[in-house]
C-alpha cells in the first residue's frame, strides 16, 4: 500500500489535535482530544505530561478505527507543541512531577535573583529573551530550590513534543525552534552554551542534543506502535513549537511575512532572516532554517472568548444546538450588532497575566466604559476589539525594534470569525490574509514530516502545494479612524493601570 499520507500532532494547551493530510495539504481526517489544566495555587498552573501521551494514543487509534486509512499508509509523522515547558523525566524516561505550562509564573523571584547575579543586559543580549517565570528556565531552577527530591533524580529536561517524541520512539532530542525557553541557548548560534549554564546553575546534562525541526531522529517503536496503532517503524521529525509550526502551516517562510495567531493564546509571528531583538518581545528560530521568528504573543486570545462563552454563553449554547451551528458563531454574530468600538468599552485581555509586550504576570483583564446602557454584545464586540488592540501593540513593538510586518496570515480558531478577523484588519491597519485556519499548526507540523522524508523537495515547493487562502480581509478607512481612538485609550488603559496591577491589589496572579 502506498504510504502517501502524513501525520501532524499538536500539543495544544487544552488538548491535542491530530490530522492527518494528504500531499496537497487537504485533511483527510482529524480529531481533538482534551485534557485537564491544573491549578493548585496562585501563579501554579500546571499539566501531566502522561495525559498528553493518552491523548496521543486515543485520538490516533481513533482516527484509524473510524475512517478509511490505514497505518501503512502514513510517510512521516511531526509534531509540535506548546512553548517553555519543563518536563522532568528520570533516567527510566519517567515523568517526575507536573509541568509548569507557559502559563507558569512561580518562579519570579528566582528568575529576579538570576537577573541580579548574572545581569539581565548580559541574559537578554545572550539568549535574545528577557528572563521571565513563564520560560522554562525559572521552571528548572524552581525544581531545584522547592523540589529538591525531583530535582536529584532528573536525567532530562523536555519539551512537550520531545516528550511525544520520546514515548514514541526512544529517543531523547530538543528541535531547535524550542531552544529560546531557556537561556543557557545561544540565539545567535542555536545551540547551547556550557558557560551560561554553569552561571546560570542548570546542568549541561538535563539538555538534550539539538536537532533540525525537520530532521529524522527516530522511528516508531513497537511497544508505541501497540499503544498508538501506527505502524513500527514510521518516520518521525523533531517538529517544533507551536507557533512556528503554525507559521509554516500559514505559508509564511519570508522576510517579512507574518502570521497572526488566534488560538487559545494571541499574537503575531514575524519571519526575519537577520538577528533582531527587544526584551519586550520574544525571539526563536523559525521551523525552517536560517530565519528567526520576532514573535509577540498574549495570554488572552482566543481563549478570553472561550472563557466569556464559559461564563456568559448558556443562552448561545441552547440555541446553537437547535440551529447545529457553535455557540462562538453565534457570539460573532452578537457582537456584529454593535459599532466598531463597543461604544466606548475597552477589555484588556490580560487573563492569565500577560507576555509581550508589558510581562507583568499580575496583570489582571478589566472591561472599562461599562454602563446600564450597555449589553452583552457590547462586551463580546470589546473582547474581540481588545485582543485586535494587543495584536496592534506588539505588532508597534516589532515596528519600533526594526522588524516590520506586512501582511498577516491568520491561523487559530479566530480566524474562523469573519467579524473578528474584519477588527483585526481595521486595529492594524493591514491586509489579512486566511488559509485553512483551523489545521495551519497540525499542517505545519505534517510539513516538517514532508520536507524530512523528501515527500517535498524544500519548504518553497511544501506551502505552495498545501497552503490556499481562503479569503482576504482590507481594512476600512473609516472605522480605521474609531479604532485609531479605542486604541489609544486602550494604551491609556495600560499606562495608568500599571502600578495598581504590580502592587496585585486585585488579587494574587
């Protein structure tokens, strides 16, 4: 049987999706499998890594069982993952504690003591990345001063799709888009530093070798082809981050080209072939070699909806399911009721803290404007308006720094939101431009896979077989102009909330 199929595995923060594609990019099947998020305590927010495995092992064996493919038929197999995880495994490959997922903040005052010690100009212009408790560095460091039993009996540090990886074929390996989570990886070599490690205190041994994303490094093992269904065997990649793979996923392999994210988290990503930096955004290399990504990226996108409709949507959820359509559908069809603006009512989507570009792990989201004329719809319009106005700020950010972005590739469920996409164009002034949302990070991923098993001869000749835009989006000059004000209080917003959001006075983060 001809294998002309390939695999992409992406391990999101809410759950794994995996699909399977055909040369052309087309999906041939797919499927979600969720897991639990955990949080035990302010700033802890954590995951098991062996749920993402059983996720793993579900969906695959589920995509087999219910459509017309069989195992033999898949080439190649990539994954990618979400960013700065800090998966300890011992020297028998099992997981020893939770992970602090990116979400983590933990560890800020062990990362403040290393910026003390070492200096944070040295760290930044080293690793090309401010040291914040959100990467993986501080993560590994906490282990070491509250879980001093775990931190004895560590062999490796992974990340989570070299976890995968590893439970699929034995090997333990770090892909290179991965690398920017901790800060002992010299951005301007890609590779690690054993200087910066002894300064840093992390032992040069818990770092795996690194590998090209598109690399071969292992094949499937027969106990993980008994687990999963896939045939022993079969090719697997290094894969990547996750915004990087859904960067591929988008097209977007150019100076210049950028891809705006709208998945549970928000941001852009913005393809540049020189070295360029601001501790105010975050620097990785891209999925495909010789370029780096200047990436910004929100705690609220997509997923300050998904908590809106949690809280606020039960009315949107009945009646979705008598019209067989999502409930967030008809959120978007909500908020369309409204002008641009929301009358006046700003959200900041700070929901879990926030990244790029104020990191402040106490920032906390606020509606401002809210009066006893407004409505739902005004908040759901300000949700989407809000995210648009922190995808603008980092976006200013990149500009300031050298890096400007052109055109957006909207990837992530967002995109799916023709209202949403639309207030995204008219906050940034820029054209967008969307391919097949939904599966840009799993196609990513399955790209890698492609360009590995020579399916594809380069990265050039992979998007233009699979990657087709569906629409355009152009900004409007006019509601340009309304956006322009909301915009500026937005930024208002940030400037006198900040003190009162260090101080925490709305509660712990």
């Amino acid at each position: 049987m001809d294998r002309n199929y390939l695999l992409g595995i992406d391990i999101g923060t809410s759950a794994c999706k995996i699909a399977v594609f055909t040369r052309e990019g087309s999906v041939f099947c797919s499927c979600t499998e969720e897991y639990p998020v955990y949080y035990p305590q302010d700033g802890f927010v954590e995951q098991e890594p062996d749920d993402w495995w059983k996720a793993v092992c579900k969906g695959i064996r589920r995509l087999f069982s219910e459509n017309p493919i069989q195992a033999s038929e898949i080439a190649g197999i990539g994954i990618d993952g979400q960013s700065w995880a800090a998966v300890a495994i011992d020297g028998e490959g099992s997981v020893l504690t939770r992970n602090p997922i990116w979400l983590d903040s933990r560890s800020k005052k062990i990362c403040q003591q290393v910026e003390e010690r070492i200096g944070a100009k040295r760290l930044f212009e080293f690793s090309g990345n401010p040291l914040k408790p959100q990467y993986t560095t501080g993560k590994i460091l906490w282990y070491k001063e509250h879980l001093p039993d775990v931190y004895r009996k560590i062999n490796k540090i992974l990340q989570s799709n070299s976890f995968i990886i590893y439970r699929l074929t034995g090997v333990i390996m770090q892909d290179v888009s991965q690398g920017y989570g901790i800060h002992a990886f010299d951005m301007h070599k890609g590779c690690w530093d054993n200087e910066m490690c002894r300064e840093i205190g992390i032992p040069r041994s818990f770092l795996p070798e690194i590998a090209a994303c598109h690399e071969i490094v292992g094949q499937v093992l027969p106990e993980a082809a008994a687990q999963t269904g896939l045939l022993a065997g079969t090719p697997v990649v290094a894969g990547g981050l996750d915004a990087a793979c859904g960067t591929l996923g988008a097209g977007v392999i150019d100076t210049g080209e950028t891809q705006e994210q709208g998945g549970q988290a928000g941001g852009m990503s913005i393809c540049i072939s020189e070295y360029c930096s601001d501790p105010r955004l975050i620097l990785g290399y891209h999925v495909i070699p010789g370029k780096w990504l200047l990436q910004g990226g929100t705690t609220g996108g997509g997923g300050a909806l998904k908590w809106f409709e949690r809280q606020f949507g039960y009315e949107e959820r009945l009646e979705a399911e008598k019209e067989g359509c999502s409930s967030f559908e008809l959120l978007s069809r909500l908020g369309a009721t409204v002008d641009a603006g929301s009358d006046g009512v700003i959200f900041l989507p700070y929901m879990a803290g926030e990244r790029s570009p104020i990191w402040d792990e106490n920032a906390k989201a606020i509606f401002y404007g809210l009066d006893y004329s407004k409505t739902k719809a005004h908040m759901v319009r300000a949700v989407m308006e809000g995210v648009a106005y922190s995808l603008r700020h980092n976006l200013d950010v990149a500009e300031s720094a050298g890096a400007k972005a052109g055109k957006l590739r909207a990837m992530g469920g967002s995109a799916n939101s023709l209202l949403w996409t639309q207030i995204k164009a008219d906050v940034t002034g820029r054209d967008i431009e969307v391919p097949s949302s939904d599966t840009a990070t799993t196609l990513g991923a399955a790209i890698l896979a492609g360009v590995g098993i020579g399916m594809y001869r380069d990265f050039p000749e992979a998007t233009a077989s699979t990657v087709k835009i569906k629409r355009m989006h152009f900004p409007d000059s006019f509601t340009q102009e309304r956006y322009r004000r909301g915009y500026e209080t937005y930024l208002e917003l940030v400037k006198l909330l900040k003190n009162l959001m260090e101080k925490n006075r709305f509660g712990s983060a």
